[in-house]
C-alpha cells in the first residue's frame, strides 16, 4: 500500500511506502513555514527546491539545497521554512 | 498547488509541484510491470527502491538503482518494472 497523506491543509502532502531500508515517505511542500513533530528519527533529504531548517535544540537557521540532508531524533519538534516548492525524501528508523 | 494523482488502479502514485528547474513529480509504484507515455522529454530518478526499465526503441532491459536515471523523449512510450515498492522523481523540459 501506498499512503497518501495531507498536512496544514494541503500545503505538505506526501507518499508514504516501505523499502528493504525501512519506511520512507516523499513529499512536497508549498513555500511557507512549517513546524513537525517526530514519533522516530528522521532523516530529511532535500530532492528539489532548498529548505531552511532549525533543528531542536539549535537557535541557528541552516539551508539545505537539493541532496543535502538533516536528522531528527524520535520525538522532537523542528521547523522549516520552504523556499518555494520543496520536494523530500523522509526516512525513519 | 500540489497536484495528487493515481495512476493503474492507485498503484502509482504522485505528486506534481514545480521549481526553478521546471515541472517535476515525486511518485511511489508498488511492485509490478508498468507501461507510460510521455508527452514531454522526462528524466526519471529513483530515490529508493528500484526499477527495470526498457527504454523506447530499445530492446534491452537495464536496472536503475537508487540515485541512477534515465531520460525518455517526449511522445515516445517506455516500460518498467519497479522491484519491491520504488519512489522516483520525474522532471520534465
């Protein structure tokens, strides 16, 4: 099965599948500002577009361009401002 | 917009969004033999997973691993086995 999935009323929307790595999800946001919440460790793959991250913990602002990525530990909140359309890649483990 | 759409009975799907590069998709297909046309000339990338594909005109199939692409011209039809569940992106020009 392949999950579909919506968010902040539609502005982030992703597909949610599972490979020999684990699950994944890609997705897509609308330019904006977005704060998420983690169940697992994430790790957040730029695939187009750039997002500027604050990680928890962190007061710094960091962009990521298309290929760069950052991690989340389980159970945390991040921020992320999209430049534009962003399209990602998630992974949880 | 994000645009959300389904394809072979919902067992490919995407979404379209576009950047500074232009018209792309980000999509998920579960495991199965798959046959697309284009409209225009695609580059398709596998994030994760994999995909068998033979490409127009072309006898041969050839894997395509994560991070591995290949390019369709426009009007021309293609086809692809995705191994396991696959998620790539398409960009279009």
């Amino acid at each position: 099965m392949i999950s579909a999935n919506e968010y902040f009323n539609g502005t982030v929307k992703s597909l949610g599948y599972t490979t020999a790595n684990g699950k994944s999800t890609v997705g897509v946001m609308e330019e904006g500002d977005y704060e998420f919440g983690t169940s697992s460790h994430e790790t957040m793959t730029v695939i187009e577009g750039e997002l500027i991250a604050q990680l928890p913990n962190n007061a710094e602002w960091k962009l990521y361009k298309a290929g760069e990525s950052f991690e989340i530990e389980a159970n945390a909140r991040f921020k992320v401002k999209s430049v534009g359309q962003t399209s990602y890649l998630c992974t949880y483990k």
